[in-house]
C-alpha cells in the first residue's frame, strides 16, 4: 500500500506518503533501540521464563517474537503516533538483567551444561539448585534475563574470555540487579554473619558489590539477608555498615564508587587481602575497579600479572603510592611487590595545613633564601611523571648518595640491620636480606659509589599544597583595625609573589618531615634496582642544600 503511495504521479498523494510509518522503519528503530540496550550487557544471558541459554542473537530474536514487539509495530502507523521514545523504554525494560555474585563451590554447572537443556531441567542436586533458585527468583522479580559466571562464559574461547573479564565491571554496573548469594550464611542470621561469610574475602567479589547500582543480599535459603526485604540493600545502613566493616570499603564508595586510576593506594588495599582460586585473578579481577584494559594470558603466574597491573596504573595515572610497600620484590620490576598482600598496610597520609608546617614554614622564611626555595620548586614542578618501558622504571626522585654504611647487629638472624649516612639526611637505620660491605667517606667502595636513597617524587604534592595555601589564606585573621600601616620606605612584594615564596616554603617544609626512603643499588649496565625490606627505612633531611639533586632515574 505505501509503496504504491510513493510511486503515485500525483504528488498530493506522495505527500500524504509522507504522513505514514511503514513497518520497516519502525523495525529499524526498534533494532537500534536493542542494539543501544544489549551495548554494555553480557554476551550470554539466561532467559529465565524457559531456562534457555541465549546469546545476543538468540536475545534479538526472542524480543521480536513478543507481543510487546508486534504490538510497537502495528501501533505505529503515522508520524503523529510515532513514539521514540516508548520504543525505547519497551526494549529496554525487556532486556534487563540481574547478575549473580556468589562463591564457587564444588562442581558448578557449566557452558557445556546448560547448552543443550534448560536451566530448570538440570539434575535438582546442589550445586545446580543454587543456579535454578537464582533463575526463579529473578523471574519472580520480573526480569527475563540473568547471569551466572559459571555457565554464561566459553572459557574455552580465549578471545570471548578476554572480552569477558574486561567487560566483566560494566556488566555488573549496568544491571538492574545484583543478587548476592551467602551459602554459608544459615537462615535469620544476626547482624555479623556477613563479615565472617566467605563471599567477603574473595578477589573477584570486590567489584561484584562495588559496581552495581542496586545488590541484594540472600541468605542459604533464598531469604533476604537480617530479614530486609527492600529493593536496594544499598540503601540500607545497617547491611552497609556490615559490609565497610567486613571489608574496609567505605560507606561512600560502597553507594558511589566510580572506577578509575584515581586513589590507587586505597584501591590496592582494599584488594590486598582477598584470595583467588587462579593466581593470575589477583591482578585480573582488579581490571574493571582500575578501569585498564590489558591482555589475559592464564600461565604467566601472578608476579607477571600484578606486575603488568601495577605498571599500566602508574603509567596511567603518574601515581607513585603503589611503590609505598615493604617486602619482597617482584620479578618484573624491583620497584613493584611480588605480592597485592603488601599493600595491607594502610597508605601514609601527609599533612600541609597543620600548627607544625606553619611552625616549619615560619623558620624557613629566615632561615631558607627566597632564591633557593622558589628555584627548588620550580625545578620539582618541571620534573617529568613515572614511566614504564620493557619492564624499567623511570621514577623522578630527590636523590641522597649514600657516604657511609656500617653493619650492626641485628636479632633477626636473617636480616642485615646497617647505619647509614647520605648527603643532607640523618642518620638511617637500614633492615634488609641483602648483604653489602661496609663502607665510609675516607674508605669508599665500589658498592658504595652506586648506592641511593631517593624520595619519589609525586606531583600531586604540589596540587595538594596549593590548596593547602587557600585554605590557610581563607581562614587567616585580618590585621587589627589599630595596625600601623608600613612607612615609605617598605617595599612589600608583590601579593602573587608572596604566595609563590610561601606555596615554595611549604614544600621544603614537607620535605623535611620524615619519610620512607628506597634503596637502590647501581647495576653493571647503569640502571638501579630497589632493594627490598620488610621495615621502613625513614628518613629525614638534615640539611636543606641537599634537596638540590633532583633527577629521573631508571630502574631495573
């Protein structure tokens, strides 16, 4: 009918064409509406009203055979009753999904399992009761798709695998649920049960709570967890409360977390005492919270995997906090741990608005040239941020040789304790597997011309005391209405420059509060490598001029 319409010699008649819609195009917008729904979901999905294992294609067609989809059709017969729209919120109400986070236990279904039989028709034994309750719940909350990582992903298909694990974060960001299923948390549990269940310690679950929008929490037996039947346990104080304390996760990012290579530290120690069953899923199941995208490749052992993580943040980001640890380093660069357990500890928190830095700034403006202190910040302003290259690690650093080292007796007998002495700084106590000879200023060695101890430089610093200096300006008393106003002969400086001079005597002064030092040892090839420690070496400047050697240095 309409194509005879658009054929017809008689132009009123194709301009009244023009006021109809014909089927195509309706389907057209719906297929674009679909494509713009299933862009951030998973690739397989379960269609819980069937059971049925559907991949993307299998989804389209499911849609269009539903009486929602043929009734948008034939609904939308002109340009006036034409509605983008409720074709919108039609396709997209059908295509939500919830997600299912839970520990694997035992023999979980799989891919091969639920290919060729629905869901429902699964052998009614535990563990694939746990995959069935989840489907029929999720249907009763009407949704018609849901996802389980135990049988929605080839894992024999390395390029769907990879695509997987990367997307894995989106996935859950953009569901319309998350279920999260406690099988070791027994039916009406007191407030607690979820910090001792073992869902709180496992890596990839991080982000299977931190990603969604809207999560619930189920006890063993399919009851709302403590008996809270709201829709969003995110909204709960009392479940939220449990899990910062289960997790050290805060009440704010818990409920507003975005991903990112923003507050690394953080990140990193909320990861650090989390377990995987696969090696490599230390640093895997971290891709998604960093927002980094990197090859997987199961085999190469999680040294390798925590190492390429680390380097693609710091490379990323110019954030030096993941170099803050003790212990033993990894293979893949000297400056990186062998292990996420490291970053427990929690990250140190320098202060520049404080009664002390006032205190340190103050002696510094008699004490420090004007000249010295603006050239130092200038020069440390201009320094270049961290980069990785072939496993090496150019880090910009305050750099102090070290003049003396002298070897003491330590109780533990398989560590080195040495006195050290370097240019500008106080004496250094130095705890370390390493063996080095001892050596002095007067009686040099070789070793000796090629040992460090450097202050990373991190240029967030400087950020952190510009605005520090705001908020000292905004807070500072006026002058007394009786001051005296300054003769002729005063010649104050200009208000920009007197903020730089200060914004400059603040950084000297947080130099010179004590900090944690590295160690490097100059190699053959000129390169340095960082030598572990279990134990900070701190250290403190002695002597301002020795803040003067400032360089990038490349480590092996």
């Amino acid at each position: 009918m309409l194509s005879k319409l658009e054929i017809s010699p008689d132009p009123p008649t194709r301009q009244l064409r023009q006021q109809y819609v014909s089927p195509s195009d309706t389907e057209d917008v719906i297929q674009r509406a679909i494509d713009k729904s299933l862009q951030n979901s998973p690739l397989r999905l379960i269609e819980t009203t069937t059971g049925c294992l559907c991949d993307r294609t299998e989804q389209k067609k499911a849609f269009k055979s539903t009486p929602d989809c043929k009734e948008l059709i034939s609904s939308m017969t002109t340009n006036a009753k034409f509605d983008h729209n409720r074709i919108a919120d039609v396709v997209q109400k059908y295509f939500q999904y919830a997600m299912l986070s839970h520990r694997w236990e035992g023999e979980e279904p799989l891919l091969r399992d639920v290919q060729n039989q629905p869901v429902y028709n699964l052998e009614s034994v535990y563990p694939a009761t746990k995959l069935q309750s989840f489907c029929e719940f999720t249907r009763g909350a009407g949704y018609n798709w849901a996802w389980s990582d135990t049988c929605c992903i080839d894992k024999t298909n390395s390029v769907e695998l990879q695509e997987s694990l990367t997307s894995m974060f989106v996935w859950y960001r953009y569901s319309s649920l998350t279920v999260v299923y406690l099988s070791d948390v027994p039916p009406s549990s007191k407030p607690g049960a979820l910090a001792k269940s073992a869902w709180s310690t496992r890596g990839w679950t991080l982000q299977e709570f931190l990603a969604p929008r809207v999560i619930r929490f189920f006890a063993r037996d399919w009851t709302p967890y403590l008996n809270d039947g709201s829709p969003n346990h995110k909204e709960s104080a009392v479940i939220m409360q449990e899990l910062e304390d289960a997790t050290g996760v805060t009440a704010q990012a818990l409920t507003g977390f975005r991903p990112g290579t923003a507050e690394v530290r953080q990140k990193l120690h909320w990861a650090s005492t989390r377990v995987t069953t696969v090696q490599e899923d230390v640093a895997y199941s971290l891709f998604g919270i960093f927002d980094v995208t990197l090859p997987v490749i199961y085999g190469e052992k999680k040294r390798k995997a925590l190492g390429r993580l680390l380097e693609a943040i710091v490379s990323r980001s110019g954030d030096i906090t993941a170099l803050d640890w003790k212990g033993q380093s990894s293979e893949y660069n000297s400056c990186l741990p062998a292990d996420i357990a490291v970053y427990e500890a929690p990250a140190r928190a320098p202060s520049f608005v404080s009664r002390e830095m006032e205190t340190l700034v103050s002696g510094l403006r008699s004490s420090v040239t004007a000249d010295l202190t603006l050239a130092l910040y200038d020069k440390l302003d201009r320094q270049p941020p961290p980069r990785f290259a072939n496993h090496r690690l150019t880090l910009p650093c305050l750099v102090f040789p070290l003049t003396a080292l002298a070897k003491r007796t330590a109780s533990d007998s398989q560590s080195n304790v040495y006195s050290a002495t370097a240019g500008g700084l106080e004496e250094i106590q130095i705890t370390t597997a390493d063996h080095f000879s001892p050596f002095s200023s007067s009686r040099p060695s070789r070793l000796g011309r090629g040992m460090l101890l450097v202050r990373p430089w991190n240029r967030d610093i400087l950020g952190a005391i510009n605005v520090a200096s705001d908020v000292q300006n905004a807070v500072a008393a006026p002058p007394p209405s009786n001051a005296i106003p300054p003769g002729p002969a005063s010649q104050p400086s200009p208000e920009f420059d007197a903020r730089e001079l200060r914004e400059a005597s603040m950084l000297i002064a947080h130099l010179k509060q004590r900090f944690a030092a590295l160690l490097l040892v100059r190699e053959r090839g000129g390169e340095y490598r960082r030598v572990a420690s279990d134990h900070d070496i701190i250290a403190q400047v002695r002597d301002v001029s020795g803040l003067a050697d400032i360089r990038s240095i490349e480590i092996l």
